[in-house]
DNA sequence: CCTTGACCTCAAGTTGACTTCAACTTCTAT
DNA sequence: ATAGAAGTTGAAGTCAACTTGAGGTCAAGG
C-alpha cells in the first residue's frame, strides 16, 4: 500500500475544491491536517469523505457556520461511520423538502397569480417570507424578511 | 382623486423594499423616477408592479443584472400589459423546473447514496456541477465548477 | 547538489446586493 | 413661520466564501 498521506494539491485535484479553499476551511475549523517537517499540509484520507459531506451541504444552502456546526456533532474520538454520516444527512431531508415546496408553490403560482395579471401581494402571497427558497444570495438581505402589506398595482 | 406620485417612504412601505434599495435599483437602472422641484423622488404607481417583479425574479434566483435585461424586453413606449407581464414571467417555468428537479435528484440520491455510505462522487454522482441549485451564496465560487474526478475516500 | 514545481503565510481584494453614515435640504402640518 | 419628519448625496461599510498576490520555503527527480 502506497503513502497513507496525501498533500493540498493532490486533494484539491480529487475534490475539486481549491486548495486556498481548503486552508481556508482549515482556518475556520471545518477541516484539520498534520504537518510534515517542513511544515506542509498533509491530510488523512478521511478528509475526502469530510470533504464530500461539506460539498453536499452547500448544495443544500447550509452556510459554513451551520455545516461546521453538524460536523460539531460527529464523534470526536474514533472515526465516524457510515451511520453517523448518515444521521447528519438524514437531517437535511425536510430542509430540501421544503425548499422544493416552495419553489413548486412558487411556480404554481406563477401560472395562477402572473399569469392573471394582478401580481399583488395581497392577494396573491407570492412572496412567502421566511420562505426557504427565498434564501438566494448574501448580505444584509432584509427583502422579504417583513410582509408587505400590499403591491397591488394601479 | 388622490395625488398620483408616492414619495420614497410610501413605496418602502408598500412593497417592503428599504428606500435604500430602491435608490440603488434606480441607480442601477432597474427603476426610475420623477422629481420635485426640491429634488426628492416621486414613484408613478406602476413601479409598484415592476417592483413585485423584480422581488420574484430574485426569489427565482435572478441576479440584478439578469432582472435589468429582462426588464430591457418590455415596451419601452407604452406602459407595460398584462401580456407583457406575462411573456416573461412564463419564461421563469423552465428555470424554476431545474432548480426543483435538480433539488429533487439530490433529495432522492441523499437516501441512496449518502445512506449507502459511500458518498462517492464517480459512483452516485451526488454533485451535479452546473446544477442550477449549486448557485446559493455570492462571490468568486468555483465550487462545483469543475467536474471532480473521484471523492471516494479511504 | 540543484532546480523546479508544489507549498507556505499574511494581507488585501472580489462579488452582489445592499446598508449605514454624515451632513445637509425639503415638505407638511400646525 | 417653523418644527420635525422625511428626503437628498456620496463615500464607505457589510457579509460570506473565497481568491489573489507578494515574498519566501520545501521536497523530489535528475
């Protein structure tokens, strides 16, 4: 069997993700590696599956605090296992299913509400605060974070 | 009949959007306005249906940018239908499709994959890169950009 | 031994969509 | 006529998740 540790850039290149991202991650706690002499990273590959794990739930539109946070939750002593890789996981289920939820509800009404003609708010509620799929981009981010009364044009 | 034009402070109120943000969208150019004599801005009451659109394109996932050129397809002459309304919202439909559908792959391949415990790309393929629903957060962001050859770890 | 490519740190820059601040000016109701 | 609420500008700040750059160090092959 070959060297058990792998260097930044022959991580970087299997993940996809770029090694000042994954310093970074380092730096903010997500991920961790032993030094050589010489001080250069090298990582266990146990790191890929951690690796995959933050990857998946970006995707899900976790930010790097929450993900940091469920990784908070894996045992710290001996190395996790599938079962507690997939409890973690298990737990995104009903986020992604309410982000679908109301992207369909979004879409939905998108026929119903635009299609009529009225785009009002009030009327319509197409604009569902607290909404998960409203959660697009980052920033003080105050829209629709207050119900409108009403957009009820002319 | 009331007076025609609505400060600032009267649109803010009515759709939700600080004045701070509709002075940026002016800037911008996705809106515009009248002014007094003294200077301060006056809102014809169509901005209001303008300003709904804007606020679902962005729940879409439209960027500022994509939401001017959409806005860059209605009649510049007259005011703006029902249908003109229409035409663009519906061309949303395919978008918002993917996004669900792609939300949709990774919910399902959640139970088979990461349940599996595998969490292997080359195998379940868990990171679609250019999956429309990878586009959450700002910023340089080339995760997912590049397609990554294998994160089977260990 | 030495070159060359991979790696290091630290500070500063990027992006989008705004907000906040300071220092005024204008409008409206009394 | 005037107080106070509401509006104005321009510059700078914010946030997340990184990237980029400068200036230097490490490690593996020839």
């Amino acid at each position: 069997m070959d060297d058990e540790l792998l260097p930044i850039g022959a991580v970087a290149d299997r993940t996809g993700i770029a090694a000042s991202a994954l310093r970074y991650y380092e730096r903010e706690g997500l991920i961790w590696s032993v030094r050589t002499d010489g001080g250069q990273r090298r990582y266990e590959r146990d790191i890929l599956r951690r690796l995959a794990f933050i990857r998946v739930a970006q995707t899900v539109g976790l930010g790097l605090e929450e993900i940091r946070a469920a990784l908070g939750t894996l045992p710290s002593e001996r190395t996790p296992t599938k079962a507690d890789w997939d409890r973690i996981a298990r737990a995104w289920r009903p986020r992604l299913d309410d982000q679908i939820a109301s992207l369909e509800r979004l879409r939905d009404q998108l026929s119903d509400c635009i299609g009529c003609g009225c785009l009002s708010l009030r009327v319509c509620a197409l604009y569902n605060p607290e909404d998960g799929a409203a959660r697009l981009g980052s920033g003080p981010r105050y829209l629709l974070g207050d119900l409108p009364t009403d957009l009820d044009p002319a």
